[in-house]
C-alpha cells in the first residue's frame, strides 16, 4: 500500500535503509523474528543488504503487516498506514498529541517522551558528559523545547538508535551508527550514558510482539526523517 509518510525512504543511503531492515528482521537475540516475511521474498534474496532501495516496497509492506490485525490483513490485502502506527505506538507509550499534527511533528513528540524519560535517570555527571553547561533539570526542559532537528535533539536521538541497535544484537547496525558518528563522538554515544538513554525503550520491552517490532522501527524511521539528508561530516559536527 502507497504511504506518502514513507516516501522519504527512496532518498535514504543503503546503510540507513539496512538499520531499519534489521529491526524488523532480527529481535533482541540476534535472531530471525519468527513473524517476519521478508527473509522469504525474492526481493530479499535480491537487493540484500547491498541494493536496499529496491527493498523499500517490501519493508513498508512487512511495517503495515505489522500494525494491522492479521485477520483484517487476510481481508484487506494490506496492512495500515504508517501514520496509523506511528499514532498506536503512541497510545501505548502514553505520548500526548493532536489529532491534525503532522507526521513529523507526533513523531518529534514520541522521540521527546523516550529521551525525557531516560533523562530522568541520569545523574548529574552523565548529563555533564553531554554539556557542561546543564543540568539535569534543564537538560529535561531543554528536550521539551528542542525543535526536531536541531544538533541536541539529533545526537540525543543517536544515542536511542544506538543503544537499540546494541541491545537487539545488530552489531553491523551498531556499526553504521558509530561511522555517523565518527570516533570519539561514538565512545560517549555507546558508553555508560547511552546505556541510561535505553532504559526508556527498556520500560517497554515487555510489550506484545507487534510493539517489539513497532516501537523501535517507529523510532528508527523518526531519526530516519531528521538526518536522511544530511552528510556523514554534517553529522560528525553535529555529534561531536
């Protein structure tokens, strides 16, 4: 099914599109998830993992699979939108939006809830590692404040990516994330404070086996959104 808020995926390099392949492929263990289908479609045996655009149809296929009860796949033919994900995700997560935001703009509110809740067990030193100059109740209310997009919000972001990708046992993907990074930028991303900032996606762990596919390919599709456009020194700055 065509989905307008997943257009942007045709634009993203083959390495971003392979982060979020491997979250609908592989769960927390390393392992195949027993309700993916894309492993078994041509287009699989094909395009991966070094032609992933020609994948895009099929990922967004397996995501709408994912959010639709599959009885109601079996009638429709299809899943849902990816907007309708986006918004279930959020019901679950308890975030707080309007019913007429855009897409990105509830996207932005999903990724604020995560990083607020993970700033919340910080301690003060972990929040000086990100900037001297705040503390952890302004770093709190500064993330309230961030716009989608700007440099806090996106190496906060990473970190989440991060983390996910370690925790899930995708060390390639992990591997992806550290060549945005860059080096040094990389070791504060994956040391002791990315390991607090994935504590947020740990509360909700325990979710049924659609959310534990949602939830992180929601929040890998978010980041996705704010740096598919940019380059790898324009994120080496930014997450320096």
């Amino acid at each position: 099914m065509a989905d307008k808020d997943l257009d942007f995926l045709y634009q993203c390099s083959n390495d971003q599109l392979k982060l979020l392949a491997d979250f609908m492929l592989y769960d927390k263990d390393g392992k195949l998830r027993w309700t993916e289908e894309i492993s078994s479609t041509q287009a699989f045996k094909l395009y991966y993992p070094h032609e992933m655009v020609k994948l895009v149809p099929t990922l967004i296929d397996e995501l709408q699979k994912f959010g639709g009860n599959t009885l109601f796949n079996m009638f429709r033919g299809h899943g849902v939108s990816y907007r309708e994900i986006l918004t279930s995700v959020c019901k679950q997560l308890k975030v707080s939006y309007h019913k007429d935001a855009s897409t990105e703009l509830i996207e932005h509110y999903m990724l604020q809830k995560f990083l607020i809740m993970s700033v919340e067990k910080m301690t003060e030193e972990d929040v000086h590692h990100l900037s001297e100059k705040l503390t952890k109740e302004s770093l709190a209310k500064q993330i309230g404040l961030l716009k989608a997009g700007s440099p806090l919000f996106i190496r906060l972001t990473t970190m989440l990516i991060t983390q996910m990708a370690t925790k899930y046992g995708l060390k390639q993907a992990a591997n992806l994330v550290a060549k945005f990074a860059g080096g040094r930028a990389f070791a504060v991303l994956a040391g002791p404070i990315g390991w607090v900032l994935s504590l947020g996606w740990v509360a909700f762990d325990i979710a049924g086996p659609a959310y534990r596919v949602m939830i992180p390919c929601t929040i890998t599709i978010a980041y996705l959104r704010m740096v598919y456009d940019k380059s790898e020194d324009e994120l080496n700055d930014i997450l320096r």
